[in-house]
C-alpha cells in the first residue's frame, strides 16, 4: 500500500456529515445525498472511500445500512475500494458487508468488547478485510462512539489485534479529531513502529503540510474529512503532494 488519502462520508439520519470530535448536533456539514457525494469523490481520483454510519457507532443502530448498501452497489463497479466502520458489533454484521462486496469492514466497540471477532473474522475472511479502529482521547482507547474510555493504549491494543489477524489499523487522534488545528503526529508514528500492519490515520489533518508530515509517521494512509469538506484544500491537491517523494 503507497500512501494514499481517503475521504470520509460519514452519515447520521441519513445525511453526510462531519461532527466536531465526534458530538452529535456538533454538524458543521451537512449533505442530504451521501451517494452523489461518494460519487463526486470517485470522479476526483478517490480510490478508496472510507463510509462510517455514526448512528451505528453511537448508539449501536445502524439507521445508514441501506445507503452504504446503495453506494456499495453503485460505486464498486466505478473501481474503488471500500471500507466501511459504525455498528459493526457482530461477526453477522460483518459478513453481510463482506459478502456485499465491501474491501474492509472496521471493528472498534466489538473488537475492544470480544478480541476473538477479530480472529474468528480474520480466519473466515482473510486478514486484509479485517481493520481494528482504535479511537484514542488522552492517550486511552474510546469506545461506542467515543462515549466510554477503556484502560489501553493503542499501542497494547494494536499489537494485540495484529496477533489476533487484524490485516490493518484505523488510528484517529479524538484530540485533534473536527478540530481543524493541524495533527500531531507523534502517536500516529508511535503506532506505525510498533506494528507490522499497516496503520491508517486520522483526525486533525486541515493542510496539506498534514499529510505530508503523517507520510513520513510510516502510515500508510490517511482519512480526511473535514478540511476536504470546507475546502482547506481539494482531494486532487491532496493527491498530488503526496505523490512527490519526500
């Protein structure tokens, strides 16, 4: 995997949104038609989209699963890989996206709460369809919707779950997460080191300077929210400078 930048759609009742750390109410987007919107990132280079039902993640229901299915329908013909993340408390519920066609489903609540998921979904579906999303505030793992702090570090929890067959991580910084205040690199690069999987970024990213400090943490990519939304730069620019060798 070369670096890459994945723009997030993130959905709550049906809209696209992008929330400030994660509160609900705090919407500074908000988009009545997350298809088009995944489209639009298709036809900007996107190659891979990163879909999260936040309905799933905050209070277990995934109320999105009917347009994740729709844009999985849609948009996988067009080439794009798609990870999706939200909900996913079972290994049923992973499977009816797996068998969807969907590249990486994403545990975070379910894979702190049963590390065995992890296993039992890495044997039955390969180690690359497997990411484990670890959401860390003040240096401690969140949980079910950043509401509840666990006791880990992201560095236990991340070589626990490559040992349990985890193909990748989904690292997000809650401390800078919606903030658009730039992102601090060192627990990105404190991760990346300590695991052989590859580790997927998030959270702060509000320039281009951004990306290319977390290039060089040893990520190998990065999901951008906010700051494509409001226009901090566009994801053609984004692809571009990190395609420049550092």
């Amino acid at each position: 995997m070369t670096f890459e930048v994945i723009p997030a759609v993130d959905m709550r009742n049906g809209k696209c949104v992008q929330l400030v750390q994660g509160i609900p109410g705090s919407e500074m987007i908000s988009i009545d038609d997350p298809v088009a919107v995944a489209k639009d990132w298709i036809a900007q280079g996107a190659k891979t989209l990163h879909l999260i039902d936040l309905d799933g993640a905050i209070d277990g229901n995934r109320r999105n699963a009917t347009i994740i299915e729709k844009i999985v329908k849609e948009c996988k013909p067009l080439g794009v890989k798609i990870q999706v993340g939200g909900g996913i408390r079972s290994f049923e519920n992973a499977a009816v996206l797996l068998e969807m066609g969907v590249d990486r489903v994403i545990l975070s609540t379910a894979a702190i709460n049963n590390p065995r998921l992890v296993r039992e979904l890495a044997d039955a579906y390969g180690s690359k369809h497997i990411n484990v999303a670890l959401d860390s505030k003040n240096g401690k793992i969140s949980i079910e919707g950043w509401k509840k702090q666990s006791e880990f570090t992201a560095i236990e929890m991340g070589i626990r779950f490559q040992e349990l067959g985890a193909g990748s991580i989904l690292f997000t910084n809650i401390d800078t997460e919606g903030l658009l205040q730039g992102v601090n690199t060192a627990p990105t690069e404190e991760l990346a080191r300590s695991v052989s999987i590859p580790v997927i970024a998030s959270g702060g990213v509000t320039g281009l300077d951004d990306l290319i400090a977390l290039k060089k943490t040893g990520a190998k990519a990065v999901v951008v929210g906010s700051a494509l939304y409001t226009g901090k730069f566009t994801l053609p620019e984004a692809i571009n400078i990190i395609s420049e060798d550092l």
